[in-house]
C-alpha cells in the first residue's frame, strides 16, 4: 500500500482508537477484585430508561427502583396482600376519607433519618408537579392532601374512598437529596452511590450496559445475603440465554416460550415456569361511543351484536392456542382479565355460562341469527348489506401476535367470517384501538397489579373518549350500567372478601357480554444457573415470580455461592483469555500491518 | 426488415458467445434458472393449505424426516414447503423492487445526461444525496412510516436504490450523445424525446439490464434485512422465514433446518445475480472490452 | 445497497459527489474546489434536515399522543402539551422552528427515555465510532490486498478464489451472519469452544487501564468480523478492475520490459496510480458500512447508534428515529466531502504537490 493509503488507514485506526478513551473514561469507576464476593448477575432484554423513579415506567427499571427504595407498604410474601414496610402500621378514619400511617425509624444510606416527611415531599412533588407525574401521577389523582403531622406520623387525605392506598407504586425518595432537584423533569439520577434505603443500593450504572447494586448493609430487616446484584442488558434474546448457558449471567426473568424451552436438558439450569400477572385478550369493537354516547370509529356493525360476538367466543380453540402460540406456557381462560396467580379475586367460568370451543356451535348461533354464508362461504349481514369481512388489529415486532392472527383467521373462516390482519405500531394501535376505534378486533393484554382496580377501571363508561375523541383508558368501550354499578360497590369497600366477591361478579359480567375475550394466562417463564444462586423465594412463596413481580422479597431471599478465586475470576475462563488474546491480535495485526506499510512506504519516499 | 432481423439475431448470438465464455456467469444463469423455475412451479404441484397454521400436521420444530425433508418450523409446517413459496415473494420483491430502481435511475440518468445546464445539475445533485445516503437506514424509516405490505417494501427498497444506475446512465449517455449520428440527428430536426428514445436509450439499454441485475441482488438482501429489522411484507419471504426462525429460538435450540436453508437460499440467489450481473457488464460494456 | 460492480471505476475519479470541474492544478483552484465541495455539502445537509422534517410529519397520529402513551390525560393537559410541542402552529413555523432547534443541537426530546435525543446520541456515538472505524480499516486493508492479489494473478486460480469468497460472503445477510458467528464463536458448537463474549462492548467486571482496551477488543472481535465480512468485497472488486485497467496502460509494459522486476513495478507504478479511485470509492459507499453497522449493533447489543436507532423503530421513539437518521446522514455526508478534498490534496496528478 501506498503512502496516501497508510496516511488513509492510520487516519481511521487513530480515530477509532481515540474513540476509546472516551468510553473507558466512564468505567473509571472503583473496582474492587471479584474473589469472595457472592455476586447475583441477572439478565434483562430491555435497559434502564430512567434511574429517576418519577420518570422511569420500564419493568427493569421500577424492579431495580423497588430493590433501591421502601414503598410505603409491601404485598405479602405469602399472600400478597398489603403487609408494612416503610409504614409499620395504619389506620382509616370513619369516612374512609383519612388514612394516618406510622413511618418506620429507619435510616437512609447515608445516615439521614427517615421520616414522614420524606414520604410527604415525595407523593406532594407528584401531585403538584407535571414533570413528576410521568411514572405515577394517576395513583395520586385522588389525593386531596398529604402532610405529616410529625416525623413518624403521614397523613393522606383523598376526595373518593380509595381501597387501592395500600398498594400505591410510589417509592418515598429522600428529601434531603431530592429537595435540591430543580427540574425533575430532566434530572437523570445518575449521582452513585445513590442514597436509597431498600435492600440494595445502586452504585453505578453503565447506560445501555449494565447497573450494579451493593447490598445495603443498614436495611432495617437485615441486609441481603449477598454482596452484589448486576442487572445486565442484552438487546437480542437469543445472546441472553446464550450468556445464562454460558455463565455470563446466573438468571433471566421473563422468558419467552422458545428461549424458555431452550434452556432444557441444562443440569445446572433451572427452569421458573410458573403463573403470570398477565391476561391475554381481544378486543370486540362492541359499537364504540365517546363518554358521552355519540358514535364513533368504523366498527364491524355485526360486531354490536352480542350474539355474533358470542359465535367468535366458540371458534376460538384457546387450549390450540395456548400449545401453538404460547408453546404451552400458558393457562386457557375460562374467565376474565384477572389471571389465576391472584387467587383471592381470580374467577372461572363453570356449567352453562362456560363458552366452549366449538364451531358447529358458532355457525348454528349466527345462522339462527340469519347471518347467511354466500357462494364464497363468507356471511353477510341479515338485511344482506354488509359482508363478515372484519380486520384484526395487532402489533407490529411481535411474532406471537403474528402467529395467534394466523390462528384466528383459519377459526373465523370456518365460522364464514374472513379476517385480515392489520400491524400497526404502538402508537398507532393505542390511538385506534383506545380513541378513535378505527378496529373490528384487536389483540390487547393487560400486566394485573395484586390490587386488580386500575384494569378493571379500564372498562367503565367514563373511561370512553371525550368529544373531542381524545382517549380516557378504554379497553373495550364497553359501558354498562351493572358493571359500573359494581365497580362502584367495590371501590369503596373496605372489607377484602366483599369486594372479592363483587370483583368476581364484574368478571362474569365481562365474560358473557364479551366485549372482550380472554384467551389465555401467559406463564412467567425463567431461568437461573442453580450452580451459582443457591436459593431464592419466589413471590408469592407458593409458586411465584423472581423476577418482574412486585416487591422485592425474591431478591433479598437470594442466596449465592462465592465467586471462586483466581486469575479468570468473573465468569472468565480460559476460553476468554484466548478470545481476549485473539482480539488482541485481529486489533493489533492490522494497525502494525499498517504501520509496516506506511514505513515502508516512507522508505520509498526516501529513494 | 430482414436485414434488420439477421442483424439482431447476428449480434444475439455474438453476445451468448462472449457470454459463454464467462464461466461464472453461466453457473449464475443456472442457479437463477432453477431458483425462477422453482418458484414458477411451485403452485402447481403443492398446496399452499400447507402454510396455514391450523391446517399444518407436522410436530413442531421437527427435525428433516423422509415427510419433511427439511423438517419443520414452530407451528409445524413444512420447511421446504414454507421456502418454495418464500421463493415467490422475495424474487417478485427483488424483480420489483429492482425494476422500480431501474425506472426512476434509467429517466433520471437519461434526462440528467441530455438536458445540459440548471436541470441537469438539480438531477445530479439529487442523485448524489441518494447515493451516499445510508438506504438501509431510510428505506428503514419510509417501511416504518408506510406501514407493512408487499407494496412498501417495493417502494421503500426501490425509491433508495436508485441513484448509481442514473449516475451510470446519465455517463452513458454523455457518451452516446457525443457521437457524430446522434449530432446529425439532432441538426436533421430530431427534438428531445426522439434522440432519448431512439438514440440514447436502445444504446444505454444493455448496461441498464446488467445493472438491474446487480440491483435485483441487493434488493433481495435488503429486503430480507428490513424483515430481521421489523419491516415485513406480511407474506413468508426468505426474509420473515430468517425473522421465524430468530423470534421462536431455532438457533438456541438448535434448529439448524430452520436457519440455514433459507440463508443458504438467500446467499445462493444473490450470489447467482451478482455473478450474472458481472458477466452482462463484462459482455456488454465496451470498456471493460477495452473498445473504448 | 451497492452492488459491487466493476462499473463503478469507469466512473472512477469523477464518481465523487458533485460535479467535478476540470482539474484544478493550482493551490487557489483547490480553495474553490474545497469551497464548492463545502457548498455541495452544506445544501445535501440541507436536503437531509427538509427531508427529516416532512418525512416524520407525515405519520399518522398525534405527536401529543403518542408522548404521553398509556397513561390518560385530559383534554387541557393534551392541550397544554401540543401547545408546549408547537403542535398548534403553523406547518412553517414548525419547520423553521425545527431547523433553529437542530442548529442548536436540540433534537427533541426521547418519548422513552424522557431525556433529549442529542444527548443520547451523543452517549452511543463512541461505541459506533470504535466499531465502523475499526470494521472500516480492516475492510479497506483486507480488500485493497486481495484486490491486488487478484488483479495481479488476473484469470489464476487466486482470483478466482479470492473474487469468490469475497463476491459470496458479500451476498451474506449480514444479520444472518452474525447470528451464526454469534453461535458458533460465543456459545459454540461441538469442539468450538464459545471464546468470544455473547454481548456490548464491555462487562460489568472490565479491567481498568491498558488491559481494559484488550477487554473491549475482545468484545469487538464479532462485531467487527461480521461487519468486515459483508462489506470487504467491494473494495476488492474495485481494486482488482481499477488495478487491471493501470496494468493495461502502456507504462506498466514499459516497466517491465525495462526489466524491473513485477513488484517494485506493482509497488511503485501500478498500485499507487489505481488506489486514488479506489479510495474516492471507499467513502463514497460509507454509508453501506454505516447500516451494516445498524444489524450487526442489534445482533450483538452493542451499545451505538444503530442499536439505538433500531430500539427506536421498535418502539417507535420517533424523535430519537428523527434524530438518530438525521445524524447518520450528516455523518456520512461529512465524511464523503472530507474524502473528496483530501482526495484533490493527495492525488499526484491533479494536486497541489
């Protein structure tokens, strides 16, 4: 090569080469060797959107936040039912308007005192400011006032009996800390060791790369067994469950079914495979309306028809479903949007009111109904004007809906209705499916907290869109007087069995009317290297979810053995070493390659 | 006229000589033979009832079996059934996709080149923006404002290929227009779309077929990338087959009937018009002739 | 995407973007030739940022809507927030107000991150330098040598071999490739021992100093040979071709028949003569390894700008799609008009040398 070759090349090595110092000045951070120390790594397909709990809404994130904060309660390992954590105890008043809590005297990380006025500040920033409100302004909508009456004493005043204050999702931040943030809006958190005062503390955190956690030594129920938890990111799930064989990392939450399969036949993998949070459901366009009755979207007229919705109910085979689409890690619904986990409020349909898969069934009902099948074995409408030709709407990027569309067309096509599936991203699915109902059927599923409230809040009339057609939250555009009737009741019940049994009653009603119809319970799959991590309790004990629940009982249980002494400590081995040398070598042979040209090249000039 | 004809068929059968004599290109033609052939018999000796997932008998992600000689996918269908008819989707997307490219550079590279002055300039300077654009990137955002369908990734593929055919049309025709019959035409009253489509584009006509060749290769990359990145046709392409086989975990749990026949498919097909196109410019472009 | 062609030589030291008028000799034609370079690149800038600005505003949907996502607003609020996007204004006022903000460095603000696109881009623009620019050194390096190879054993078995791998690893799938390199090396198969990490740039227990450039080159490894693999051929094929069209010239005869032996005549003559168009081409078609550079990021989670702008399309974020495509643009803009000058400053022929 030739001298403005080298000059070329040189140029691109140097810039590339200048391009790491950059990088390897944000890992300037203390690192201490990895011998001895009992280290969790878990892996997560997704990264950090935000390390500042008013903005964050990404799973990974409020899990790594639950870790880092206390809430002000939290659910019961066993039953999921609110249980202390920050507020050692409460009381309601009379109206059912005042809760009082006492605040535990415990103490931040960095040796502040907590109290009361730490959780005041947090939930009044929210309520007071905009920039705050982007991950938990709904759960404070209520609020009337906040105060603390005294460093142990918080005081919550709400406008309506609000049965969900015990679960609120808000982590109480520091106020020290906190009070001096300008604009919460655009603060990013990124100041380490953070001050915290849950069972971790973060210490640093490599964007897009990586955050790792040390064990708070000062948490008031003991500090966790181990001594650190990394939470990795990976982009492509297949690397992930590549780095869990590997070794790279100890444990993966939220599988999905072929990535869960293939960790089989592992013996030091352990395969989670147990209930989920979440319903799987479709959409039934049932006659979309604003909140204030007017018409709206272009909704399949059929559709309005309880009976036609009623037929699509029995084409559905949920139980090939399941097996197909979810490579059966998944539960069949037989009920409503409440998945079986939360058994306190979960409801099943049994005997008449069950709708089983059966075709014969759906044809006899539409036919009855004087849907009559053409030449083409589609149907039209009784007075023949329009035919059964509807649109399904799915996300794009998700092989799962993909796949459950390919299902339905088949099943609906036996029954004479033809199906074509409409992809739209997400913003566009919400907008359609949510405001301006431009749907016929549309796939949608809901992650269900252990207080159901806000999903079943997502089918009542009020929820419907404004005039203006802008959206409120709907789910369904279902407006019915009994449901509403019942959501009511509930709200304002206190007494946890009452407001079970009324819970109950609502699902039934959702099942029958179907302006939804639940297809199944996807399961929350998992994997963990039972080499490293010795023991872990899941939530709720019985057969529960590590990763991704709520609470943070399954990483404080976390039990792991010591990282092993020596020189390839931190999941390297020989292997690495090799590749470490062999990148060395593709990295270094081509700017020596160069630098021999280019003196060479020089020597030429020379001549 | 008949002179005309022996003409033709004289020069036809000069350029399968020098053809011939490209070897590469003949094992390119081959391929190309077979992959069309393929593709074009498909309907009529299987059922397509094969694709849909409630009709599909096969285990799921079985391996190659005397009844699926390539196994089967997640939902049981058949491999080999899946890429025969894959086969129809991303050649009819690579030919239009290619054609659309050839279009759009062959007018703007002839206009480009005829007209002198201000129009010319505006033409080129739009050519260079697409040529050194990342095209990936912005067929990448057109799929994703179009939405999916067959006709998006078309226009999306097509509307970012274009710019080095106009580029090498519009160097061809500076070219053509050079020569002394064409100035003769001109000075004998020819206007504009005479010289264009007598002249210019009977001769620009053999390069713009070797080039579109080329471009039918890399259309039929691209579009299985925009289907790995999100951006599908709706219909099973090799592409959305590659997309399958990642999203339902064949490669971590081995499937290696699921992820290599289709890649091997692509990289045949692409090879095969890539070869074909070399050989055309090494036929037909004089200079690489060294007639200058 | 490019073919590799051996068209594009003849094209060769006049394919440079813009017109290219006459050879400009003298040290002040090279200021003008730089200055009209410079005015090309600034109105093709121009273009991108028009093109960014219509592009995007001809989704679907409302912008206010789609910030706010799932989470219920009323009427006011979605009000307040069109207002404070400038939703309300005049399409115009909007662009005017686009291009000031993009002056300015502002590039709006994440939907996903709440935080501003600039700024994030600016975090992944690193890892995307290390990436292209080492991909694009061993490329350039491996093509222009086994271009020369080739064309020097024109019609030999060599050529045949080398144009053949290079012409099928070149109709890879880069994706694919990846995938598979990424099974083979990371987790391996059989006897291959998985010696190559699964994922990003570095680990959480990187090394610090010197050992902490060997601990990211490990991790490059993949990445950088999956990206190498796809684009390598075209600068061999342009090598090979513009190499046999100065192996046709009468100099080199002349050469050799004077005796001098075939390497000082390929070293001294041929080579440096053949490399100026093929350089010109290397930037040129930047761009392609720019977007090879957005699979493989997505394959092996590396954390740089084509990760980002892919987790973009997936969500859609579409301010950090604005951003990410505008500076991708830019960038390759930049760098073709960089090349372009230095072009006219090193090459013997038309420089001020």
């Amino acid at each position: 090569m030739t001298r403005l070759g080298a000059r070329l090349a040189a140029l691109g090595l140097a810039l590339s080469l200048a391009a790491l110092p950059a990088t390897s000045a944000q890992a300037q951070v203390l690192r201490e060797p990895a011998e001895g120390k009992r280290i969790v790594r878990l892996g997560a397909i997704q990264a950090i959107d935000s390390m500042n709990p008013f903005l964050a809404v990404r799973v990974v994130s409020t899990s790594v936040h639950r870790w880092m904060y206390a809430y002000l309660t939290t659910p019961d390992s066993k039953t999921l039912a609110p249980s202390p954590d920050l507020a050692e105890s409460w009381e309601t008043s009379a109206d059912k308007l005042t809760w009082t809590f006492k605040i535990r005297d415990t103490k931040w990380s960095d040796g502040a005192p907590v109290t009361a006025h730490d959780a005041a500040w947090t939930l009044n920033k929210i309520m007071t400011d905009d920039g705050a409100k982007t991950a938990n302004g709904p759960a404070v909508e209520n609020f009337a006032s906040v105060t603390a009456s005294d460093d142990r004493t918080l005081v919550i005043t709400t406008r309506k009996p609000q049965a969900s204050m015990l679960e609120l999702p808000i982590p109480i931040m520091p106020r020290h800390v906190w009070e001096k943030v300008g604009d919460i809006a655009g603060f990013e958190a990124e100041q380490y060791p953070a001050v915290g005062n849950g069972p971790y503390i973060a210490v640093e955190h490599k964007k897009n790369a990586y955050v790792k956690l040390k064990a708070n030594p000062g948490y008031w129920r003991g500090a966790p067994k181990i001594d650190e938890l990394h939470v990795i990111f990976y982009e492509n799930p297949e690397a992930a469950n590549v780095g869990l064989k590997k070794g790279d990392i100890d444990w993966i939450g939220r599988l999905a079914g072929p990535h869960f399969e293939a960790l089989a036949g592992d013996p030091d993998i352990v395969q989670w495979n147990t209930q989920g949070r979440r319903a799987s459901y479709l959409q039934l366009n049932p006659g979309a309306a604003t909140a204030d009755g007017e018409e709206i979207g272009d909704g399949h007229p059929a559709l309005k028809d309880p009976k036609v919705r009623q037929a699509i109910h029995h084409a559905i085979d949920k139980q090939a479903l399941v097996e197909q689409v979810q490579n059966g890690l998944a539960v069949p619904a037989d009920g409503s949007i409440v998945p079986p986990m939360y058994k306190d409020f979960f409801w099943q349909a049994e005997g008449d009111v069950r709708v089983a898969f059966d075709p014969a069934r759906a044809n006899e009902i539409l036919d009855d109904a004087g849907y009559r099948k053409g030449a083409d074995g589609i149907r039209t409408m009784p007075d023949g004007n329009r035919k059964l030709e509807m649109r399904f709407s799915i996300h794009t990027e998700d092989p799962v809906e993909d796949k459950l569309a390919q299902f339905l067309t088949g099943w609906l096509k036996d029954i004479g209705i033809g199906l074509t599936t409409r992809k739209l991203d997400s913003n566009k699915f919400t907008e359609e499916t949510g405001s301006t109902a431009l749907y016929d059927i549309a796939i949608s599923g809901w992650s269900v907290n252990p207080d159901p409230e806000e999903v079943f809040a997502t089918h009542l009339c009020s929820r419907r869109p404004t005039a203006a057609g802008e959206g409120g939250g709907t789910e369904s555009f279902y407006c019915d007087e009994e449901y509403e009737r019942l959501y009511q009741a509930q709200l304002v019940e206190l007494d946890r069995a009452k407001r079970a049994e009324l819970i109950r009653r609502m699902q039934q009603k959702l099942y029958t009317d179907a302006p939804v119809i639940a297809l199944y319970y996807p399961n929350n799959l998992e994997g963990y290297r039972s080499d490293r991590i010795t023991s872990i309790t899941p939530i709720p004990e019985d057969k529960g979810i590590l990763y991704g629940g709520s609470g943070y009982w399954p990483v404080y249980s976390l039990q792991a053995v010591a990282t092993p002494a020596g020189p390839a400590a931190g999941g390297s081995s020989a292997g690495a070493v090799i590749g470490i040398v062999a990148g060395a070598v593709v990295v270094l042979g081509a700017g020596g390659y160069l630098l021999a040209r280019r003196r060479r090249a020089a020597a030429d000039d020379r001549e | 006229m008949s002179e005309a004809t022996a003409r033709r068929r004289g020069a036809l059968a000069r350029f399968w000589r020098d053809y011939r004599a490209q070897r590469a290109g003949l094992y390119g033609a081959a391929i190309l033979a077979a992959a069309v052939l393929a593709a074009l018999v498909t309907p009529l000796v299987t059922d397509p009832a094969g694709l849909d997932v409630t009709r599909a008998t096969g285990e799921k992600m079985a391996p190659p079996s005397p009844e699926f000689p390539l196994g089967t996918d997640e939902s049981g269908r058949s491999i080999l059934l899946t890429i025969l008819w894959g086969s129809r989707v991303s050649l009819l997307i690579g030919f239009l996709s290619a054609l659309l490219s050839m279009v759009i550079g062959t007018v703007v590279g002839i206009t480009a080149g005829h007209f002198r002055g201000w129009p010319s300039a505006v033409l080129m300077r739009i050519t260079d923006w697409f040529l050194v654009l990342p095209s990936l990137v912005l067929a990448l955002v057109l799929a994703a404002i179009l939405g999916g369908g067959t006709s998006t990734i078309v226009l999306a593929i097509g509307v970012t290929s274009w710019a080095s055919t106009a580029r090498l049309i519009r160097a061809q025709t500076l070219a053509v227009e050079a020569r002394p019959y064409v100035e003769r035409s001109r000075v004998l009253g020819g206007g504009h779309w005479h010289v264009m489509t007598r002249h210019v584009l009977p001769n620009v006509a053999p390069l713009v077929l070797a080039n579109t060749t080329l471009t039918v290769a890399s259309a039929i990359v691209t579009e299985s990338t925009l289907a790995f990145l999100g951006a599908d046709s709706g219909q099973a392409s090799w592409g959305s087959m590659l997309r399958g086989s990642y999203d339902w975990g064949a490669v971590t749990s081995g499937a290696w009937w699921y992820v290599l026949p289709p890649g091997l498919c692509i990289v045949a097909v692409v090879l095969a018009f890539t070869l074909c196109g070399r050989a055309l410019e090494a036929v037909l472009n004089p200079r690489l002739r060294g007639v200058s | 995407m490019a073919a590799p062609t051996e068209i594009e030589p003849a094209a060769g030291p006049a394919a440079g973007p813009g017109e290219r008028g006459g050879p400009p000799g003298a040290r002040r034609g090279l200021l003008r030739y730089a200055l009209a370079k410079l005015g090309g690149a600034l109105l093709s800038v121009g273009m991108v940022v028009v093109a960014t600005f219509f592009l995007f505003r001809l989704i679907p949907g409302d912008p206010a809507v789609a910030y706010t996502r799932d989470v219920p607003l009323t009427p006011d609020q979605l009000d307040l927030l069109r207002r404070q996007m400038g939703l309300d204004r005049p399409l115009p006022e909007q662009f005017l107000d686009f291009v000031l903000r993009a002056l300015r460095g502002d590039l709006g603000t994440s939907y996903e991150y709440r935080r501003p696109v600039a700024e994030l881009i600016g975090e992944r623009l690193g890892p995307t330098l290390l990436l292209v620019g080492t991909g694009l050194v061993v490329a350039v390096t491996l093509g222009l040598w086994q271009g020369t190879r080739a064309a020097w054993n024109h019609g030999g078995r060599l050529d045949r071999f080398s144009t053949g791998i290079s012409l099928t690893l070149w109709s890879v799938p880069t994706f694919w490739l990846g995938l598979l390199l990424l099974m083979v090396f990371a987790a391996g198969v059989g006897p291959v021992p998985g010696i190559f990490p699964t994922r990003g740039m570095e680990d959480v227990d990187a090394p610090d100093g010197p050992l902490y450039l060997l601990h990211v080159a490990h991790h490059l490894v993949l990445p950088c040979v999956t990206l190498v693999a796809v684009v390598y051929a075209q600068y061999l094929v342009v090598m090979r071709s513009s190499l046999l069209d100065e192996i046709g010239q009468d100099y080199v005869t002349t050469a050799r028949a004077k005796g001098l032996r075939d390497a000082e005549v390929r070293r001294r003559h041929a080579v440096p003569n053949a490399l100026l168009p093929t350089v010109t081409l290397v930037f040129l078609h930047i761009g392609l390894v720019v977007q090879g550079a957005v699979t493989t990021e997505t394959v092996y989670s590396w954390p740089g700008l084509g990760l980002l702008f892919y987790e973009a399309i997936k969500g859609p974020d579409f301010a950090v799609m604005q951003g990410t495509f505008m500076v991708l643009c830019v960038a390759v803009i930049v760098m073709n008009t960089l090349a372009d000058v230095l072009y006219h400053v090193l090459d013997p022929r038309v420089g001020s040398a």
